[in-house]
C-alpha cells in the first residue's frame, strides 16, 4: 500500500513538473512568436525604404542621362 502511494506521489509530482514545463514552453514560445513579428515587420519597413531608394536612385539617374543628352546637343 506504501508503495503504491508512493508511486502514485512520484507520478504527481511528474504530472506537474510537465505541466509546469509545458507553461514555460509556452510562454518561451509567445516571445519568440512576438519578436519574430516585430523583426519580419522591421524587415518590410527596411525593404520599402530600400525600394524607395532605388526609386530615388532611378529618377537621379534619368536626370543625369538628360542633363548628358543636353548638353550634348547644346554643346555645354
């Protein structure tokens, strides 16, 4: 009969720390979900800021290719 509770005890105590185990993970696992967001949406605002600069870029490069055209046609 000792035994038995005993057994049964252990088997408790088992049961929690799994539990208790099973809380943490979660718990790890929601941080890890939160800062994972928080880098994907740094990662698409850095990417719109890199297509904008490309964009600059392009616009500044067409300028450059007209100014060169110009002048020389102008003979500048």
């Amino acid at each position: 009969m000792l035994y038995s509770f005993l057994i049964q005890l252990r088997l408790e105590e088992d049961a929690t720390a799994r539990e208790a185990l099973i809380v943490t993970e979660r718990q790890e696992n929601e941080v890890t979900k939160k800062t994972l967001t928080e880098a994907l949406d740094q990662i698409e605002e850095l990417v719109k800021e890199v297509e904008c600069a490309n964009h600059s870029v392009h616009q500044f490069q067409d300028s450059i290719q007209r100014y060169c055209i110009i002048a020389v046609v102008y003979g500048t």
